[in-house]
C-alpha cells in the first residue's frame, strides 16, 4: 500500500474512537510503510491536531479569525 493510501486510513480510526481501535489491517499496513519513527511521529501530530481541534470546537472558535497581537516595543 501506497504512503498516500496508508495513513489517511490511520488518521480516520485514530480519529473516530467511536468506532474502537485501530483495525489491525489499518496498523499493520501503515507499520509497513513507515518506519517505526515515522509511525510514532504521525501518531502524535494525529493526537495533537485532533486535540486542538476539538479545543476549538469546545470554544465554538471560527475557523480564519485568529489574529496575533501586535508586538510591544520594549
């Protein structure tokens, strides 16, 4: 399988926990394109944007409307 097949199916069953865990075929094919480092990596950049974007949804934040304040002068 394919990188680019590999881990959208990794990100939607590491995503949707209603649906349990990982199905073994989804983790052993994904273990198969990358390397345990990689795995590990997208494995927490999954748990981290997830996080965030249930913060944001908690926060009824909208999308786009974020602006950094202006820098103060020392």
């Amino acid at each position: 399988m394919p990188v680019g097949e590999a881990y959208p199916k990794l990100i939607h069953y590491s995503t949707n926990i209603q649906e349990g865990h990982v199905p073994d075929e989804v983790y052993d094919r994904a273990r198969k394109v990358f390397t345990e480092k990689e795995l590990a990596d997208l494995t927490f950049a999954i748990a981290a944007i997830n996080g965030w974007n249930r913060l944001n949804s908690a926060a009824r934040t909208v999308a786009g409307t974020y602006r950094p304040a202006k820098s103060r002068a020392a």
